[in-house]
C-alpha cells in the first residue's frame, strides 16, 4: 500500500467490539493504509464500575494508557488523519491539543453519547449528579473538537445534534453492520423446536421485561426462547422468570462467537430492542444487523430510526414498544405462517449488504477523508 491513502486508529477503543472491528476492515477494504495504536480500557476493567473507587481505578488505568499512547503519537509521522475508535469520549480531549499541533484531523467514532448511555438509559447516574454532568460535558467537547463525527442514523444524529449543539454537518450516518462471519454463506438446520432468540447483555435498551412477558404468554404454544448472554438486568429477568414460572425459556450466560452464529441460524426469530422510549428509538443495534446477516427472521420495534433503512414486513417485523401481547401475536403469526415468511430473512441480508457491507462502509468513510484534507 505504498502509494494508498494512510490513516491511524487511535486510542483506548475496545479493540474487539464490532463497530470498530468494522470501521478498520472497511477502510482498508477501500485501499486505504490503516496503523493500529491502542491500548485498551474498557468500562468492565473496574469491578465496581458505577461506585467512586470504581471511577477512581478506572481512572487510572485511562492514565497509564495515555502515557504509552502519548509517547507513541510524538512519534507517528506522516500522518494527517487520525480515528478514534469506539468508546474513546476522553481520547479526543486528552489528545486535541498534540493532534492539533501536528496538524492531524480528527475523525470520531463514537456510536453513542455516554451520558445518554450511561444517565438516560442505563440510569447508572441521577440526571442531576455532578458525575452526569461530567458525563455531559464530556460528550458535549468530545464532539465539539472533532472535525467529523460518525453516527448510525439520521434520528440519532438529529438528536445528539440537538443535544449538544452541535453543528449537523460534522455527522456522517454510516450504519452499523454486522460481524463478518455472519456476512459468509453457510447452510444450517433449523432447530426441531420453534425457537426464538434473544443475545445481548440484558440493557435496558431491550426491553427485557416485553420479552419474558411474551414468552409467557406463549408457554402453551410450543414455542421456545432461548436467552444468551448477561448483564445489567439478567438477575432480575430470572427471578421474574421463576416467579412466573415461565417454563418454555432458558437462559445461557454466554457463547463462544462462531457458535452464537449457528445459533442465530438455526432459531427461526431472532429479536431486536423493545424499550418505549430514549435511546431505543434513535438506534438500530449491532443484534438487529447480525440477525438479518444469517439469514435470521427478525421481529424488533417499531421506530423512527429502523424505519430509515428497513421496511415492515418485509425486511424484518415490527411490533410497538413495551407492548408483551402484540410480541407474542406477531411470534405466533411468523410460527404459523412461516413457509411463507422465511423469506424475510433473506430479504433482509440482501438490504444490509447493500447498505452496510464493508465496501459501502468503506466507500462512506474514504469520501469523508476527502473532505478534510
């Protein structure tokens, strides 16, 4: 790549979450040069996360990761285009005043807004708290200093645009995607069972609750759930679970990634998000993307932001947020009409590739290159 476009993703981004596994590929799909410099912090790094000791031991380790980056940066030369990877809010503040001195652009990827994640959706904060307006504020220069920013969609750019005041043009939409196994054609056999899927890391973003219910309200109909992964609301789920003695539903804390593609394959639904308001609105996850990807039918909620790229009916099936007895009648609908309605699954890989697969992900973020050299 002697002669190719030359970038550097930078920074403490999590080095194998699938938004930055995504951009990385993509770019260098389009012959553009890309050089890693990371180290890694991640939110779970501190066990206590949420508490002040846990902040405090977070702290530190941004502290020591930013020294070895530090010296790293002095040293890059020839470069004029710096990314900065997913969740990396306080890189573009620590950094901004060396990248500007060497003259470098500065591209962020930062999926999300922490405050709307952490204060609004997950509530790990109180709206009023000094630690939420801290969050804020980071959110509000981490943005103001970046020369361009990318976001999933419209809804959601229009919304942090709004937030933060922050100018409309420095956002570029570029869809999620989906993980690259799930983008291989392979041939898997449907479970016995009708089984619907659920991965994720029980956030209140997905409505946990509308899908127990939904499930409940199925235990008759032979139809079985399959619950595979954890976090913050997974110990509430299976004590709601027991008290309700939901007894077509298992719970898998986690698997390996190439068998969670098997998985995805062989379910015949796989579920998206279902909380009413917020962040679920302004989003189209990662788990909606990796489902159309294998081919998967895929029921999620009806919003503003999926509608952007994908029809009802269609693509994937939407119901109404937060609404457990339309869920299990549009299951029950999918399970007795489903010769007819697999189809959808591949009409909804058909669209990602055609929206988000690497080369048009990659295409995306080389015409933004040209836009601030």
């Amino acid at each position: 790549m002697k002669n190719s476009p030359k970038v550097c993703y930078f920074g403490t981004y999590e080095k194998n979450y699938a938004r930055n596994i995504t951009f990385i590929e993509a770019i260098r799909a389009v012959n553009v040069e890309v050089i890693e410099i990371n180290k890694e912090v991640r939110e779970t790094d501190s066990k206590k996360y949420g508490s002040f000791v846990g902040l405090l031991r977070l702290g530190i380790k941004f502290i020591l990761a930013y020294v070895e980056l530090f010296f790293k940066l002095i040293f890059l030369k020839d470069m004029k285009t710096i990314f900065i990877g997913y969740p990396s809010h306080l890189d573009v503040i620590f950094f901004y005043p060396l990248f500007k001195l060497k003259g470098q652009k500065i591209l962020f990827n930062p999926l999300v807004s922490l405050y709307d994640t952490f204060v609004l959706d997950r509530k790990l904060f109180k709206e009023k708290s000094i630690i939420a307006r801290l969050i804020f504020y980071i959110d509000k220069l981490s943005f103001s200093l970046s020369d361009l920013i990318f976001i999933d969609t419209n809804t959601h750019k229009n919304y942090l645009s709004e937030l933060f005041r922050i100018d409309k043009e420095k956002f570029i939409v570029v869809p999620v995607g989906a993980v690259d196994e799930l983008y291989k054609e392979v041939s898997v056999k449907k479970n016995d069972r009708f089984t619907v899927l659920y991965v994720g890391k029980y956030i209140p973003l997905h409505g946990i609750e509308t899908i127990l219910k939904a499930a409940d309200i199925l235990k008759d109909k032979d139809i079985w759930f399959r619950m595979i992964g954890k976090g913050q609301e997974y110990k509430k789920a299976l004590q709601f679970a027991k008290e309700k003695r939901i007894n077509n539903i298992e719970f898998i804390e986690w698997i390996d990634r190439d068998k969670l593609v098997n998985e995805i394959r062989s379910s015949h639904i796989v579920l998206g998000i279902f909380k009413k308001e917020g962040k679920a609105l302004r989003v189209v996850p990662n788990k909606v993307y990796d489902a159309l990807a294998g081919e998967a039918v895929v029921i999620t909620e009806r919003s503003p932001a999926v509608l952007e790229f994908f029809k009802d009916g269609e693509e994937l099936f939407l119901v109404e947020p937060e609404n457990p007895e339309e869920l299990a009648k549009k299951i029950l609908f999918i399970k007795e009409n489903y010769d007819k309605l697999e189809s959808a699954g591949k009409k909804g890989r058909k669209k990602i590739l055609e929206i988000s697969s690497k080369q048009k992900i990659g295409e995306i973020l080389k015409n933004a290159l040209s836009e601030v050299r």
